[in-house]
C-alpha cells in the first residue's frame, strides 16, 4: 500500500469500505429505524458464526476517502449505523465528526475489543468470548447485544451484563443459524430475567439487507 494511503487511514481519512446502503436497522433498541449503514472491512475477533465473514480481510476492501462516504451517507438519511467487520480497528475520529457536523446521529456496532475511537449517539457492544470488550466501551455502551448461540451463553450474558453501566440496555440475540433450537430457550430466560429483551435480526425475516 502507498504511504500516502496508510496515513490517511491513519488519521481516518480514508477507510476500508466493505459497502454501504440504507435499510432499516434490524436488531436492537433501535429496531425499525431507517438508517444507512457503513461497513468497514477488517476483523479478527473470529466468531465461528459471524454472518458477514466476507468483512474480515480489510485487503479485500478498497481505502475509500471518508469525505466521499458521508457525502453519500448525507443524502440518504439522519441516522448512520457505524459497523464491520470491526469498526473500532481504526481510527473513527474522522468519520464521526463529519457526520455529527452534518447533524446525523452516529451508531456504531462494536465487539469492543479496540480502542473507543469517534463519537457516538448510540453504541451497541455486542462481547465476544474470543476478544473481550475493553474497559472503556463498557462503560460506554448504551446497549449490550449478547449472541446466544448454546446455553452457556446465557451465563455469559450475565459476566458481560455486571459490566456495563446501570442504564445499558440488555438484549440477548439468537444466532442465525440455531435460532430455532435458542430463541424459545430466550423467551423462557426473558421471562424469568425481564432485565433482558430479546433482540431478532429482523431484516433476516424481511428479507431486507
Ligand atoms: C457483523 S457484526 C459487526 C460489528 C462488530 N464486529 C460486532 O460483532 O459487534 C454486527 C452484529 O451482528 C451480530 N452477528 C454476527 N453474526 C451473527 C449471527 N450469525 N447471528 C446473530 N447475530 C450475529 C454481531 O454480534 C453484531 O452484534
Ligand atoms: N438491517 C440490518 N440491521 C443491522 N443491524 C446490525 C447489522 C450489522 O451487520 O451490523 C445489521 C445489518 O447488517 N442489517
Ligand atoms: S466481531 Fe463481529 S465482524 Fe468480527 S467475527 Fe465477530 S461478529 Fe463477525
Ligand atoms: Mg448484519
């Protein structure tokens, strides 16, 4: 790669774009919103069951500069949803600024294994047994997005929950692929545990990106 290129992702200036298009946010609190998401390329957490492994060699995905991003990002929606591959593997500082200038909420979708970089409406931290959040976006995260793929899970969550702050929304969030065999087992532990909401990938069932 250029030096030139590697500065500029340095600084945030350009990122490697995965893709970019405006659904509807599938998952979470913010379930239902229009919003336009921003994938960057670029992870090595390594979950087994990651839907979007596509992402994971940032080589594969083209620097693109960041000016260029929020310009199209602007003209689509209010709400920009920050995710990967691992957002936080590189320098967000840049991009959210822009877009906060634009008067567009930010949301980010994180493991939290990096560094907090950037400024946030709303960040969903989503832990990873493999690479486990930082202290920092503990604190930070507004929701916590646990993936339920077996019933240790379940003890998982609540480690990841007695992390984050008192006002952290909890979601427990069927793996895709054994949703049929988990999503009872949440609804049962939802109900017996109502500081937690389940969360669907609901854009799954609606066939929408
Ligand atoms: C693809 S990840 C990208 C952002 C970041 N790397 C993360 O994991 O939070 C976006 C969201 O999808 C969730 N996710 C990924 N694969 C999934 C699957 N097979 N079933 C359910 N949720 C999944 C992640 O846990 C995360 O909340
Ligand atoms: N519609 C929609 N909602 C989402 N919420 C989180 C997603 C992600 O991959 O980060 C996602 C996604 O890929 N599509
Ligand atoms: S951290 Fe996110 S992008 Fe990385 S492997 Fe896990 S789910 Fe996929
Ligand atoms: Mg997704």
């Amino acid at each position: 790669m250029l030096k030139e290129t590697e500065l500029l992702i340095e600084k945030g200036e350009m990122l490697p774009l995965m893709e970019e298009f405006y659904t509807i946010q599938g998952e979470g609190y913010h379930t239902g919103k229009a919003a336009y998401f921003i994938r960057v390329g670029g992870c090595d957490v390594g979950c087994h069951w990651c839907d979007v492994k596509e992402s994971w060699n940032a080589e594969l995905h083209p620097p693109t500069k960041t000016d260029s991003i929020v310009e199209k990002a602007k003209k689509y929606a209010n709400t920009v949803v920050i995710t990967g591959g691992e957002p936080l593997m590189w320098n967000m500082d840049y991009i959210t600024k822009k877009l906060k200038d634009s008067n567009i909420k930010v949301h980010i979708e994180t493991s939290g294994a990096y560094t907090l970089s950037g400024q946030y409406d709303w960040i969903c931290l989503s832990p990873k047994k493999n690479k486990l959040p930082l202290e920092e976006v503990y604190q930070s995260a507004h929701e916590l997005k646990v993936i339920v793929y077996n019933k240790h899970d379940f003890k998982f969550a609540e480690e990841q929950a007695a992390l984050v702050g008192s006002k952290c929304e909890l979601y427990l969030q069927p793996e895709w692929s054994n949703r049929e065999k988990m999503t009872p087992l949440i609804v049962d532990y939802v109900m017996e545990h109502p500081k937690w909401k389940i969360s669907l990938q609901t854009h799954k069932y609606l066939n929408i990106p």
